[in-house]
C-alpha cells in the first residue's frame, strides 16, 4: 500500500506543477500567418481589419493572409496596423484556449 501512496503522491505533485505552469508561465504569441488582411498593391501597404477605416488606399485592395503580405514584403500603413500584429504576453493556458478554440483569438477578426 505506501508503494501505491507514493504513486499517487507523484501524479499528484506533477499536476499540480503543470496547473501552476499553465497559470503563470507568460510567453510571447505573434499572429499566425493565416490572420486575415488587406493589402494595398499599388501602395505595397498591410492593412489589420480594425484598422481600415482610417486607412487611406487606393481601389486595388485585396482581402489576403499575413503570411501573403509577409512574403509580398508589404509594410504596415500605419501604426495602427503595427501595434494590431505586435505580439502579446499571454500564459500558457490563454494559449492552449485559443488553440483549442475555447476562448477568441486577438486576431480573429
């Protein structure tokens, strides 16, 4: 019986610390490259969803994907579009709910 109590005892303590990891281990998230987008061709500019509405572009626009403008290597038209893809401190488990899909993505637009 205490060789099973010891057993017990470890599962019990490794939860525990994987509970607390989850709770405050905080790590930087970028936005994936499947974050929708909106590109300007004539100006090469990036654009975030929030942000277009106070953006000035012209009519050739695109609705695309980050990693699309990443590798087209278009720039952000504005610093609103700078600080909507900076990344986030988040803890580990707001990360696991996310990709989950428990919890809304910062960038679910």
């Amino acid at each position: 019986m205490p060789a099973r109590i010891k057993i017990i005892s470890c599962i019990s303590i490794i939860l525990l610390l994987i509970m607390i990891s989850l709770l405050f281990i905080r790590m930087t998230v970028r936005p994936p490259g499947n974050t929708r987008v909106i590109l300007d061709h004539s100006l090469q500019m990036v654009i975030t969803p929030p942000c277009f509405n106070s953006a000035k572009v012209t009519n050739n626009i695109t609705d695309s994907k980050l990693s699309r403008a990443m590798k087209l290597q278009y720039k952000p038209d504005s610093t609103c579009t700078e600080e909507s893809l900076a990344g986030l401190k988040m803890t580990l488990l707001q990360v696991l709910m996310e990709k989950i899909g428990v919890k809304k993505g910062a960038w679910d637009w």
